[in-house]
C-alpha cells in the first residue's frame, strides 16, 4: 500500500496490530559464548576436517573455506556477546565428532549449547534469524538422525523449513520486487555466490524434511511460494540485515539447483505425494535409477526413495509391480545393498546403513516373486554384518524382526503349497466333459509324444512357465481353455 502511494521509506515493513499487547515479554534465559572455551583450535580443525570429508560430499550447505576463516576469525578474538555462528560451530563439530574415531570429549554439551541457542531464535523475542541458524538447524536434524529417535529428527527438520521460509531462502530474490533494490547492500542480494549459498541451504533442508517425513509417515513442510515469480517485498534495512549474513557461506558450485542431484531426488520424492498416471511409476523408476551412485551415502537414499514409492503406491495400495517395474525396482535394490556392503569397512554410522537394507527386504517380502526371493540370502547377510559392524540394541531388534519376517512368509508358502499339493494330486471320480471345440482334438494322438499317447498330463517345466505367463497376462485362460498345444492344454483327458 505504501508502496503503491510513493510512501518510498515513510513505512517499514512491520506486523501492525498483531495483537493488543497487555503483557511484557518474557526475557531470554542468559546463554553465553562457550564454543572457544570447550574446543581448542586444534579439536576444532580436527573434527571439521572429517564434517568436510564425511558429511558435506552428501548433504553439502556449507562452504569450507568461508568457514575455517571465520572459525580463525572467532578463536583469535573471542567475541562477548553470544551470536548463531556458535549453534552452527557446535553442529559442524558434533557431526564431525559422531563420524570420527574418537569423538570429542564435550559432543553432549556442544548438542546441548547448539539447541539452547537456536532455542533463542523462536521461543523468545524478539527471535533471532540468520543463515546461521538456518544451517545449524540442518546441521541438528542430521545429528538427530543419525543419534536418536524419528520424532525428534522430523520435528527438527520441519523447524529448520520454518527458518528457511522466514529468510526467504525458498524465494529468488532476482525474480521478485525488494523494496529499496536501488541500494547497494539491497544488489548484494542477487549476487551468484549469495544466491548460490541461499539455494544450498534450501536444498539440503528440503531434502532431508521430505525424506525423514516419507520414512517416518508424517507431512512434511510446504512452503508458500517457493522458488517463483510471485512478488513479494521486503525493506532496504531487512536487505541490509541478510547482506550482513551473506558472507557466512561463501561460494558454492553456481550451477542451478535444479540440475543436481539431490535436488532432482527431492523433485522425485515430492512427486510420490500425488496421485501417478499409468506409467508414471516407471518412469520414476527410471529418473531414480540415471542418478549418480557416488557418493555411496547418496545411492542409499535412492534406493530409500525407490522403497517408498513401492510403500507409496503399491502396497498401500495392494497393487502389483509390472514385470518392467519390478525388474527396475530389483535393480535398484540389489545396487543399493551392494553399496551398503562396500560402507562397511569405514565404519561409518550413516543411518541408511540399516535402514535401507531393512526397508528392502520388506520390498523385497511384499514383492513375493522368486526373483526378489532369490536376494532375501543376500539381504539377511547383510543386515547380519551390519549388527556385527556396530553391535548395538537396535541393530539386534531389526535382525530378530527380519527373521520374523522371513519366517512369516515361509509359513504361509508352507501353508499354500499344502493346499496346493492337495488340489494338483486330486483323484476325480468323473472326469468333466471336454469342451466341444476340443473333443475331437483329444481323441487325436500326438506323434510327438511317447508311442503317440494323448497329452494326459503336462511336463512340470512347462506348467510352471504358463503359470508365469498366465499371472503376467501373456496368456488368455480362455485361450489355455481351448488350446491344441500339448503344453498349453489344461482341458482333463
């Protein structure tokens, strides 16, 4: 409206009249800077050495450079007022202690410090929002996804979508019209390396809430607007505040985000949220299938990604893979366990270690053919080293579940083959009468068979492909019905 009048800067961008404002507000808890205290420069460099060469190949929101001159820059002048750089430290540091083979000393406390101080930035006012806390908050929801329960990880994940949109990190700030863009700091918006570093904080927190979300079955974060033309306005001082913050990431690879990766699986899983046209399932399939496999962290969450779609849209569903899906779907499995395997020996905790090898034989169970039956071996081996690489409770209980599991399904085969047995060796007391565009074809006899006898039964090999080519649809029943071939014959003799 101002805007609209020629106000110019007459009016700031503000709530006006949120409310009546009859109460004060509750002070902030007293947190001091503590992170230069509990970590020497060399723990510091020590444990963001093995963030840098573990986590940022995968989840990559950080520039490297940009942050150990500021790591030298906060240690050789310890500042005294506390500020979210420190949330963001304790979060690099916690990760890098959580993949390292001695972690530090003071991971729980770094954990503990982290929380309080992004605690600040949305439960007291006048709440603090940064690039800082947006990347720190990405940095708590893969240390709580690696380290404790799915809620925790899935309520963390949503708060940093939530600073996310309150940056504006999901907008494009060259498409939109910002108040003041005249101003020099207002330009430094727009910047390829700014840019660049607000889509990789995006990216990163749009992935790891719409992933945590499909694997645990709960909704992920939508946010308004994102990455469009829709105008939205902000004030010069407001531009001014995030230029401020620009300088936190640096550059990051400016190549568009659609064109990577992880933004490309993303786009993939948020399509599995929607109902799928006929073939569409493949083609997902496929998209998920050309994705790179490096590093081998990123072929885990593919396979993840392949496994709900199966969850999604087939078994909730009780619907069936096609023989071109369930090929393509077993492909992507077994690459996926033999990526699991090959992580073993670096004795890395990532958390798709075990879940993904879980997820798959539950596919793999559900999928029920002797193709994805014939990986089962593969699949309870692996999940066996797994629990013998890191030997702990819940490794235990997904072994003790996966032989459950198998030992349901051979149950109810056992089951099924007796009746099955029962019905195939059934003695009738009179044969029912052929039908009458075949009589005479079973009066004839074969040359083809022994001493030209009538085809009175079928060889096993063949009666196990028709089968398979009567549940694929390759064979009309009408037509095995009706048929003179000796192997498609079903008609009694």
């Amino acid at each position: 409206m101002g805007q609209s009048m020629e106000l110019g800067s007459e009016l700031r961008l503000h709530s006006f009249g949120w409310n009546i404002n009859t109460r004060p507000e509750l002070l902030a808890p007293a947190v001091v800077p503590v992170v230069c205290r509990l970590l020497d420069v060399h723990t510091l460099s020590t444990y963001s050495q093995v963030f840098f060469d573990v986590v940022d190949p995968v989840y990559h929101f950080l520039d490297r450079a940009r942050y150990l001159e500021r790591c030298a820059a906060y240690w050789a002048e310890p500042p005294r007022v506390l500020e979210d750089f420190e949330a963001l430290v304790a979060g690099v540091v916690v990760l890098g202690s959580f993949f390292a083979d001695t972690p530090v000393a003071v991971e729980a406390e770094l954990v503990e410090h982290a929380k309080q101080v992004l605690d600040l930035g949305c439960a007291y006012a006048p709440g603090r929002l940064s690039l800082d806390q947006a990347a720190a908050w990405i940095a708590r929801t893969l240390y709580l996804r690696l380290a404790t329960r799915p809620h925790l990880a899935w309520y963390a994940s949503c708060s940093a979508m939530h600073v996310v949109e309150a940056m504006g990190l999901h907008v494009d700030l060259r498409t939109v019209d910002v108040a003041g863009r005249g101003d020099s700091s207002v330009a430094a918006l727009t910047t390829p390396e700014f840019v660049a570093a607000r889509r990789n904080l995006f990216e990163c927190a749009s992935f790891l809430n719409a992933i945590i979300s499909a694997d645990y079955g709960r909704s992920r974060v939508v946010l308004q607007d994102s990455i469009t033309t829709t105008t939205t306005t902000t004030t010069a001082a407001a531009a001014a505040a995030a230029v401020a913050t620009t300088a936190v990431l640096g550059s990051s690879g400016l190549a568009a985000a659609a064109d990577r990766p992880m933004s490309k699986l993303t786009a993939l899983l948020l399509r599995l949220e929607r109902d799928l046209p006929r073939g569409a399932r493949l083609e997902i399939l496929e998209s998920i299938y050309s994705l790179p496999s490096e590093p081998a962290v990123f072929a885990l969450l593919k396979t993840d990604v392949a496994i709900h779609l199966f969850r999604r849209h087939v078994h909730i569903d009780q619907e069936r893979l096609s023989g071109a899906e369930s090929a393509l779907m077993l492909t992507i499995l077994k690459a996926g366990l033999a990526q699991t395997r090959g992580l073993l020996p670096s004795h890395q905790a990532w958390w798709n270690l075990l879940f993904t090898p879980f997820q798959a034989l539950m596919v793999l169970l559900a999928i029920d053919s002797t193709e994805s039956l014939e990986l089962l071996s593969e699949t309870m081996s692996l999940l066996d080293a797994v629990s013998h690489a890191f030997p702990c409770f819940l490794a235990g209980e997904v072994l003790q579940t996966a032989q459950t599991l198998a030992k349901g399904l051979e149950k109810r085969k056992k089951k099924q083959a007796k009746l099955l047995s029962t019905a195939s060796n059934w003695t009738f007391s009179s044969p029912p009468p052929p039908s009458s565009s075949s009589a005479q074809n079973h009066q004839a006899t074969d040359p083809d068979l022994p001493d030209g006898s009538t085809p009175a039964s079928v060889h096993p090999g063949h009666a196990e492909a028709l089968l398979d080519s009567w549940f694929g649809g390759g064979v009309d029943w009408m037509d095995l019905w009706n048929s003179t071939d000796p192997v498609l014959d079903l008609n009694f003799p």
